[in-house]
C-alpha cells in the first residue's frame, strides 16, 4: 500500500502555530500545530510533559480535534486567563 506524503514535508517536523493555551493555578496547559509527513500533528502538552497528540490528515479534523480537546480541558477546570493558586 502506497502512501501519500505532504509535498513540503522537510524530514523533521516543525511547529506550525499554537492552537490555544489555557491555565490551572500555576500550570499552563498549549496546544500547538506541527508539521507532520501525513499531515499535521496536534501537540497538548503541560510544561514540558506531552499529554496527547494526533496526526489529523484534513484541516477539517485538525480544527475538530483541537476544539474537542479545548472543550474537555475547560470542564477540568482549566481556563483561558491565569488563575491563582
């Protein structure tokens, strides 16, 4: 089976843009965009610990899966201005 790369892909990934960034106390959880030879690559990650990521191979599905990740970190608790601890 053949697969289809992106034609810019570069051999590493590269971040892209954020996607969001939300607070809990004193942690700060981004969300950010990378370039992936598939597609693109969602990132969460708190600090410097990686969460969660996907490879999402439309911009329909990166929009989707970002926006799905910001709505659960919001009932966790998070939210978009920093908060004390």
């Amino acid at each position: 089976m053949s697969v289809i790369q992106r034609f810019d892909w570069h051999e590493e990934p590269q971040q892209l843009s954020p996607a969001w960034t939300l607070h809990k106390g004193r942690k700060t959880a981004r969300c950010a965009v990378w370039s992936h030879q598939f597609g693109w690559e969602l990132r969460l990650t708190v600090g410097a610990e990686l969460l969660q990521s996907q490879v999402c191979r439309s911009q329909d599905a990166l929009i989707e899966t970002q926006e799905q990740w910001h709505a659960a970190m919001l009932k966790k608790g998070w939210a978009t201005a920093p908060t004390s601890a």
